[in-house]
C-alpha cells in the first residue's frame, strides 16, 4: 500500500471544439408529482409545453443549445440577455407545478438580463458566462434571496453572497434562482427522501415525473435536464451531485476538492464537500467550472490548488478516449444480483462504445472499500456537527444559534418531521468535536489515505508508466425509484449501487455523463462516471466528453406521469 499517490498519468490535451430578502422572492409550492388531467384523456398543458425545451424563441431549442452557440448569437444580435432570461422563465412557468424544481425566483432576473446586455453592448462579454441563466443549490449563500439548505429553520437567513456566487454574477452570468434540495443535503435523517425539503417540497424527475431525482443536488440536476436554467450549481459531499445528474440525465462534476470555494455554502462537512457545475452538454459544465474555480483566502482547501495546473476545462479534446487506458470498476457477484440486467447492459454497451472510440478497458476492483464505508459516517457526524455550528454562527439572520437548536425547532415544526426524522442530526450533536477527540481526526486521515489508495493503486497497473490507466469508469446510478416517504409508505429513498464513495472520500475528481436509460420501458436515464487523481479534473472531463462525443446517449426528458406498476402519493406541504 503507498503511503503517497503516484502522480497522474498525464495526457497531452489537444483542443478539438466540442459541440432583497425572503420576502421578496417567489417561493414555490411543493410539487404535485401527477401529470395531466386524470380519467379525461385530455392532453396537459403543461405537459405539452414542456417537450424537448421548445419555446417559441427565434425556434431555438434550449435543451439542445451550448453556451457557446447561445454567445454566437448574443454577440450577432439575433439573441439577448433579456430573451434567453425570458424563455427560460416561461419554461419554469410551464413546468415547474409539475417538477418542483426550483424553490425561489431572483426577482431581479430581467433587470441584470438587461444590464448584461448593456455590458456586451458597450464593452463585450466578460466571460462565456455573460447572460447565461445559473441555477443554484439554495444552500450556497445568495444576497437577497433564500438560503435555507431546505429547512424552514432558515427561511429569515441573511447571508451575503457566497464566493462562488460573486465569481458567476462578475462573470456575467445571472442567477435565475435557487434549486430546490434533499434537506440538510441529505444529512438529517435515516430514512430520508431524496428531493424533498421542508421549504420547497418534492422534486420530480422530469423522465417520469413519480420517479425520484436523487439526491442532495435535485433541484439543480432536475432544473438542467428539464432546460429550466442553462447551467446549474450542485455540491456534493458523497454522491449528491453525480447520482442526481446520473438519474436526470445531465453531466455534472464533482470537482477535486479545494479547486472551488465552499465559502459560504451550507456544510455538511469541510473534509468532503465540495460544490461543482451541471449542464445538459459537458461544454457548458466545462465553461461553468471556469468560472467557479481558483483560488479562495477564505477557504484553505483551495490554497493546495497547483501553481501549473492548467483550469482550460473548457478545452475539450474530442479525441481523449484515443489510446487512452481506462480501468473498468466492474460489479461483484452480490452487486450484479442486485442491478438490473438491462442497467448493466448500459454499462457494458458503455464499455464498447469507449474501445470503439479507440481506448483499451482493463477490469478493475478497487480496495478497501468496507474499511473505508465503516469510517465514513462517523467521521462525518462529528465533523457537521463542527461545521454547521460554525455556519450559522456566522451567518446572520434570524435562525436557530448551532444544532441543537435547529433539533429543537425541528421538534415543535409542524412540517419538518411529517415524512421522515432526524437521527443524524441527534447523532451528530452526541458525537464529539473533532478539536475535542483525535480518534475523529484519525478516522478522516485513514479513510481519506485508504480512499485515495484505493484509486491511486487501481490506475497504477505495473512499475511502468506505460501501463497506467488514465481513469477509472464506473456505473452512476440504476434506475430512479419511485418517491416514497418512510412516514407514509415505511420506506424512503431505495438506492441500489453507487460509484461515489472512493472519489468523494478521497477528494479526487468525479465526473457522470449520460450513457443511456434502463427501467420500465427504459425510460430512466442512466450515468456513467470517470474518475481519476487529484488535480487531474480536466484530463477527466476530456475522456467524459469524449464519451459524450461518441455516444450522444442524452435524449430530452419526457415528463410521463409514471412507469410500470405504482406511483407514489405526493406529500401536502
């Protein structure tokens, strides 16, 4: 076992183009997850309004258009700021009763749609980002608008603007709102429902709209995929940007942890999270990340950012996959029982179309993957527990002071507790500080060497160099399940397989791009995710969007009310 990561492979990049307040937002009603008018056979407006992202704009598609053809036209005059800020806004009006995507408005949208304009007009873009309409997560801090990471504990939070927010607004690009999220980022209860939050209710996934998106990052994968925004922001500690991009069918990237700020965004914890950039095209996840990344006084990860390391992202190489070497992560025996045959069948077309493209694919099993599952959730506990309670410390408004008030306020909340609990919340405000107790700091630093071994061991495939892999693929996500609630069906969220654990332990970059659909009438998106060392974020997003290249496996959402046998009830409130 290493006791440090060999360096990266690395591949030369040959760049081939590829195609004020609460009060005064828009907060959405949860989501009714049924579609159409039932029993009548009349077709929904809704429904029909959606299609592909279709609007009667200039006859642009929005779900098939790049950043970069929507610049070319904001450049030639034949498209504004305030015309691409208004189609998306009709379509969030079309279809987000339905999908319940996005938890709040910028009401302010419209008026820096016009200012972008303005800028382009006297003085050009400023970046490729320039009038393009950003959805963010609403944990990460945005001035004048809602910040609640779900919990109506923080619906009078007044936070200032998160890091990552200023570098999207100085770029030019124009938050149009905020995501709806899995509360707490998924890490308040057991048996928690992916998708729904106090404050924003349930989001749908837009393939069949009583499937569930996964979580934490929902709202901002299913606001892409359903063209309610151009590009979005997601964070993720382990899982919760690439397995609801996975099961939305968007690319989206979990960063080398320390390339983005994560000053001012809702912990769960320091050690892990990180936010990252989702789009329909891996272009406009690239160009996002762009803008999002570098360094950061105010977040001491992102002072180990390489002085050479090259933040290009947008530089696709079309032609990465050519000789490339990529390690398969295939199933176990126990694993291959529980995934359908059909999602396998993806992941093993998957493999073909990566050979036909010109790589060599060579299986690989990764280690210690139960040590380091069995350190995990301790170290996390005990490290939120820390994290949050320094958050809202910091953040002013008018919110509960640390945990244990935001436990206390669950209690006598009328809402927060209808569908599921918060163990992990009660659990975490028992676990000690990590200042307090270093068997938690020798926790993070074992399970973070075993998680970085695990990868670094794996693409390290003889003494030579030659036989390195450039990155590891592995299957995203099986099919989404249907929404249910433990509260009201004794069962929440039924994840079936997951890649995320080594790159989200160990920091190291994790990239899912659509690869093809599986469950009832194959209607379900599936992902496939590259991952590969530390800093070596652009050498994977070019074999991801080499794949995408390829295969061009993403087909638009069809919003059908549900698939196969039964649908799940959508909660009140």
């Amino acid at each position: 076992m290493p006791t440090s990561p060999p360096p990266a492979r690395r591949r030369a990049r040959r760049t081939v183009p590829l195609a004020a307040a609460t009060a005064c937002a828009l907060l959405f009603p949860a989501s009714a997850l049924a579609a159409g008018s039932e029993g009548s056979g009349a077709p929904d407006p809704a429904a029909a309004a959606a299609g592909s992202g279709t609007l009667p704009l200039r006859d642009l598609d929005l779900d098939a258009l790049t950043i970069p053809e929507l610049q070319q036209r904001m450049d030639a005059g034949t498209l504004s700021a305030v015309d691409l800020m208004n189609a998306y806004l009709a379509r969030i009006a079309a279809v987000d009763d339905e999908l319940g995507a996005v938890l709040s408005l910028n009401p302010h949208a419209l008026d820096e749609a016009a200012a972008s304009d303005r800028e382009r007009k006297q003085h050009g873009a400023r970046s490729a980002l320039e009038g393009i309409p950003v959805l963010l997560k609403d944990n990460v801090d945005t001035a004048g608008m809602p910040t609640t990471a779900g919990s109506r504990a923080l619906l009078h939070s007044q936070p200032d603007d998160a890091t990552i927010t200023r570098k999207i607004t100085d770029a030019g690009g124009i938050v149009i709102g905020k995501a709806n999220l899995s509360e707490w980022a998924n890490f308040r209860g057991n048996d928690s429902t992916s998708g729904w939050s106090g404050v924003g209710g349930q989001t749908a996934n837009p393939y069949v709209l009583d499937r569930n998106p996964c979580g934490s990052s929902s709202g901002s994968a299913a606001g892409v995929a359903a063209s309610l925004a151009q590009v979005s922001i997601g964070t993720e500690t382990d899982g919760s940007i690439v397995c609801p991009a996975g099961s939305t069918g968007v690319v989206g990237i979990k960063p080398t942890l320390g390339l983005v700020s994560r000053e001012g965004i809702v912990p769960i914890s320091a050690e892990q999270d990180t936010a990252g950039p989702m789009g329909r095209h891996a272009i406009d996840a690239a160009l996002l990340l762009e803008v999002v990344a570098g360094q950061d006084e105010a977040d001491a990860a992102t002072q180990e950012i390489p002085g050479d390391l090259a933040t290009d992202f947008s530089a696709l190489d079309a032609a990465a996959l050519q000789g490339a070497r990529i390690g398969v992560w295939t199933l176990s025996p126990e694993e291959s029982a529980a995934v359908d045959d059909v999602t396998e069948g993806v992941f093993a077309n998957a493999q073909k179309e990566i050979e036909a493209a010109g790589a060599t694919v060579v299986p690989v099993s990764l280690a210690y993957q139960d040590q380091i599952g069995a350190g995990e959730t301790p170290a996390l506990l005990a490290e939120f527990h820390r994290d949050v309670n320094a958050y809202l410390a910091a953040t002013p408004g008018d919110h509960p002071a640390d945990l244990a008030g935001l436990i206390a306020f669950n209690e006598q909340d009328p809402v927060e507790l209808a569908y599921f609990g918060q163990e992990l919340f009660e659990q975490a405000q028992a676990a000690p500080l990590p200042a307090d107790d270093p068997t938690v700091q020798a926790t993070r630093d074992e399970i973070r060497r075993l998680a970085r071994a695990s990868i670094d061991e794996a693409l390290a495939q003889g003494p030579g160099t030659e036989d390195d892999l450039d990155a590891i693929v592995g299957l995203t996500n099986t099919p989404a399940w249907v929404t249910r609630y433990k509260n009201l069906d004794g069962v929440g969220d039924e994840f079936t397989y997951s890649t995320s654990g080594p790159a989200a332990v160990a920091g190291y970059p994790d990239i899912t791009v659509p690869a093809g659909f599986a469950g009832p009438q194959e209607t379900l998106p599936i992902g496939i995710s590259f991952f590969g060392t530390r800093w070596d974020d652009a050498g994977v997003l070019d074999l991801a969007a080499a794949f995408e290249s390829a295969t061009h496996a993403r087909r638009a959402p069809g919003y059908l009310p549900t698939v196969g046998d039964s649908a799940a009830p959508a909660p009140a409130g």
